[in-house]
C-alpha cells in the first residue's frame, strides 16, 4: 500500500513553523536559562524539540498501514526532517544577515542554542537536521510501541520533567523533611541530577506498568463494597485533604504562599463567574467590575489615609471583618443594577455590552470626578491588614491582635472564603434555581415556553455570580494595603474566563486547577510570565481542538459535548435498492 506524503510533509512544516515562532519571539532563549536536569537537558531545548516529537506522533497516528514498523519510522524520520528546515533557514539568514532590526530576539544566544553550541555553521546545521530527524523518529517509535508500555513511558518522562522543572518549589517542600545533604543526592542547585533523574523515571515508569498491569484487580479487591466503609473512605480522603490545605502554606514557605493566595483569589471569582457563563450560559466580559468595586469599598471603608472614611468623619468603626459582608452585598447591588439594561441580550452582545461596563468603571476609577472619593490614578493607600482575635475596644486600644499581614496566614482567609463559596457553588449546582440557569442555557425560548421566568433568572444569576467577585475584591484590597486603578484592567476578566473555558464550565474541580494552571504556574516559572498572554491563547487553541469540555468537565457538560458531536455526525441512507416491506403484504 502507498503512502501519501503530503500529509506527512505537511505536519513537519507546520512544526518547524511552530518551533520557527517560539525562537524568533525570544521563548527558546528565555527558558533555555532553567536547567531541568543539570548540564544535560534545559527546558528551551525540551521545547525545541517537543513539536518535532509531537508531530512525529500525530503524523504516524493517521497511517492507514500502522502495522509496519518502518514505514512508521521513515515517517518519523521525514516528518523531524522537514521541521528542522524553518530554523534552517533562520540559521542561515542570521549568518549572513543582520536580523536584529527586525526580529529582535534572534541573537546570537539564539543561533548558538539552535546549532548546539557547534562553532561551525556546517556542522552545527548538520547537528540541527540529525536532532529534529531523530525527534520525530522517537515520535513515530513512540507510536508503534504497544499502548500500556507507551502510557508507563510518557508517565516517567512526565515526572522527571514535572519535578525538574519545579524543582525549586519540590525542594523548598522536601526541606521541611528532610537535611540539605539528602536533597544533595536527588538536586544540584535548582535541577536534578542525572543519575537522580533516570532513577525517577524508572520508578515512575515501572510503577504506573504495574498499575496499569494489576491496578483493576487491586483496586476491587481494597474498595469496600458495603455503603459504610465506602463512607468512611470518603470521608478519609476529605480529611487527609483537609490536613494538606491547613498545613499547605507552611510546606511550601513564604513566596509560594503568596502565589496561593493569588491562585485562591481568582478561584473565588471564577466560582462567582462561573455561575453567569458555567450554569446559565451569560458571556460576562465585565467581571472586574465586581472585583473592583469589592476592593473600593474596602478600601475606603478601612483606610487609615486621607481617603478613609476614618480621617473625614473621626469614627474609627470599621474594619476588616465588618466591610467584607458590605464589600459583598455591593457588589451583589452593582451586578444587579449593571444586569437590567442587558436582560434581552444575547450571545456576543452580552459580551459586548459587559465588557462595555468593565471599561466604564476603570475610566471611573481614574477620572477626576471621582478622585476625592477613590483617589483617582493614585488608588487608595493605607488600607490595614486583616485581624483576628482582635477585639477593639478603643481606636487605640486592642486585646490579644493577630495581624494577618503574611501570605501565609491571608491563605487561611482566602481558604475559607474559596470553601464557603464551593458550598454555595455546590448548592447552587443542585437545586432548582441551578437547573433552570441550565435550562436557559441550552435554550432560553424554550425554557420560557416551559415557564421558568427567565428574566427573574437571570437577574438572579447576574447578582449571585457578583458576590464572590466582590469577595475577592475585599480581600485583594487588604492583602495589598493598597489599591490602584490599573489592578482592575480587562485583563482580570480574560484570565477568570480562561480559568473556566480550559478548566471545565460548570466545573468547580475545574476551577480550581484551571486557576492553577493559568495564575499558579506562570507565577511560579518566572520565565513564563512575559509570555503569559501567548501561552494563553495558544493554550485555549489547544484546548478547543483537543478537549473542548475542558480538563475536568461536570458531567452535565461533558455530556453535552459529546452529544454535539454525535448529532453532527451524518446518518447513513438506506440503500437504493432496499426493498420496503409493507405490513399486509
């Protein structure tokens, strides 16, 4: 049997293309400086060949003849061949051109990460065409070997990267356990070593082969059957998680903390948000406005400043465990007023008209009309910290205070307000109200024809979903101490709209590691963070074509996901020369 190469060709292309953008925008370079495995493997060289490997893979994958070992593998082989020729061309270009005026990033640090440090340009290009060869072949190989031992395999390489790549955050964990000198043995500075790494990965590799071999069987045998012990074993698991999330933020230490609070504020206002477009389907662009608002009102409500409402009345009444509720409630008030002049919009005009409101405050924010009350472009200043046990008697009088101004007691704030808002969340997702927002959802003339009143709902989840932005906001305004107008950009509302598009709609596990992996991540890889809105988008195109319903979909959406694309699918026609059969014939 031929093959076509045309597609074979054509997905090599497309990689070197891919490979071509991440080096000329400064991304190979950038991440070339964190080491994963100490003077083997840096992360810029493991995303200079990841595209040639995945197309490798995918190029193999649609083989009509995938029974054939070397026809695999000179696939491979062709595919890693034509991804090398983009940044062959670079390579010669920057040889005899200065590309600098144009594309900034195409240094020499850049030619000398693409030739392999090879002094000769021959040699160099020709090593070139050998790695990006020889990754697609590992791609096709990949493909051929059985599935069970090919998910074991991509299973170690995932650890050894995982823990090499946030080897400094699995080291400041592993500090609280154990001494520098038995780190020493697994890390070198902030990579692993790479006896280390070959023994993770053997681990890793023969662990998940035995699972995958016997975990079926294991796992029938030590699931309890019976209603109690299944019980008690979720309650267990609840417990054992419990105990992670208090100690959590004394794990992992100060800076990782404070990234967890950033994490933990924007799981408030993707639950908030995900009520709106997760449950009753509203696009809302606008969703800063709530955050905004909840940190204004903390913040004049509290502020020791000139802005505080402490300086213009005396009355030094308010604190932060008071304007929380309020900071809620207004922000409930100001969704709902903002949800009246949208009611009969739909689709891109809600979005539209939301994110109309969204610019509409920040231009509010730094007007001048405004400055007396909310500071205009110079924010908000002094705005104090959060206390507990702090029973104040006298405005300068205080019994047993305990200021929470470190990250690592702030997360206990963000972790019961996230938790308080998961229960609602989860209430919400079950009751009547939840299942008429789904409704309204699929089809808002139907649910109307079927009598649920659709405006009333829809006002219901406007207001609802501000409440945890308003939360958040609050919180936000007394972790800073202070407040500025260009904290609550556009930007805030694409990154709590992404969290739920890749993490799951309607999901709040979703959530969750959606918030992880779009805030956490990029703040812990200090790399990522000047390419964060690319990894955004190309992330979300991913995500679209990959896995639509998200990493981890409610099952209602998931569903629904699947549905579509079974009803897209063509019913096949009867033959021409079927014979019908008439009953009393």
């Amino acid at each position: 049997m031929t093959t076509n190469w045309k597609p074979i060709i054509r997905m090599g292309l497309l990689a070197g293309i891919i490979t071509l953008y991440m080096a000329v925008v400064g991304m190979l370079e950038s991440f070339s400086e964190r080491e994963v495995i100490r003077d083997f493997v840096t992360l810029g060289q493991i995303m200079l060949v990841f595209a040639s490997i995945t197309a490798g893979y995918l190029a193999t994958r649609r083989l009509s003849d995938a029974q054939n070992p070397l026809r695999l593998l000179v696939s491979g082989a062709i595919v890693g061949l034509m991804s090398s020729l983009p940044l062959l061309v670079l390579v010669l270009l920057a040889s005899q051109l200065e590309l600098r005026d144009i594309l900034v990033n195409v240094t020499r640090d850049l030619i000398r990460i693409l030739t392999f440090d090879q002094e000769s340009l021959l040699t160099g290009g020709l090593m070139l065409l050998l790695v990006f060869t020889a990754a697609g072949t590992v791609g096709a190989l990949i493909r051929s070997i059985s599935p069970r031992l090919r998910q074991s395999l991509i299973f170690g390489v995932a650890w050894v990267l995982g823990i090499g790549i946030l080897s400094e955050l699995v080291q400041q964990i592993l500090q609280q356990v154990f001494d520098r000198d038995a780190l020493r043995v697994v890390f070198i500075r902030d990579a692993l070593k790479p006896e280390a790494a070959l023994a993770i990965f053997v681990i890793a590799a023969v662990l998940d082969y035995l699972w995958l071999s016997q975990g079926k069987v294991l796992r029938s045998r030590l699931t309890p059957t019976a209603p109690g012990p299944q019980r008690n074993l979720r309650y267990g698991g609840f417990a054992l998680l419990a105990l992670l999330l208090l100690v959590l933020p004394w794990l992992v230490g100060t800076a990782t903390s404070d990234v967890l609070t950033s994490v933990g504020l924007y799981i408030l206002m993707g639950l908030g948000l995900n009520i709106a477009v997760g449950l009753a389907g509203l696009l809302d662009l606008g969703y800063v406005t709530n955050f905004a608002v909840g940190a204004y009102v903390m913040g004049v409500l509290t502020s020791t400043g000139p802005l505080g409402i402490d300086a213009k009345t005396g009355l030094a009444i308010f604190n932060f465990w008071l304007v929380l509720p309020v900071s809620l409630i207004v922000a409930m008030f100001t969704g709902l007023i903002l949800a009246v002049p949208v009611l009969r919009m739909r689709g891109d005009y809600l979005a539209i008209a939301t994110l109309g409101f969204g610019e509409i405050i920040r231009l509010l924010a730094i007007s001048d009309w405004l400055k007396p009350v909310i500071g205009g472009a110079q924010g908000i200043l002094f705005i104090p910290k959060p206390e507990f046990l702090g029973v104040r008697l006298l405005p300068q009088a205080e019994i047993f205070p305990l200021i929470l101004n470190d990250p690592q007691q702030i997360y206990y704030v963000i972790l019961a307000a996230c938790l308080f808002a998961i229960f609602v969340s989860t209430r919400l997702n079950n009751s009547r109200t939840g299942r008429q927002w789904m409704a309204i959802r699929e089809d808002e003339d139907v649910a109307a024809a079927m009598g649920i009143n659709t405006a009333k709902a829809k006002l219901l989840a406007f207001t609802l979903s501000a409440a945890t932005g308003g939360l958040a906001g609050g919180i936000f305004a007394s972790k800073l101490g202070t407040i500025f107008p260009n904290s609550f950009s556009l930007l805030v509302s694409v990154n709590v709209l992404s969290l739920i598009i890749i993490g799951g709609m309607g999901s709040i596990p979703g959530i969750v590691i959606g918030a992880f992996v779009l805030i956490g991540l990029p703040e812990i890889l200090r790399e990522f963070d000047q390419f964060r809105l690319l990894l955004y988008g190309a992330l979300l195109i991913v995500m679209m074509l990959a896995r639509p319903e998200g990493l981890w979909p409610s099952a209602i959406h998931r569903r629904e996901m699947h549905q579509t694309e079974d009803d897209s699918k063509p019913i096949a026609e009867p033959p021409r020369d079927a014979t019908v059969v008439v009953a009393g014939d």
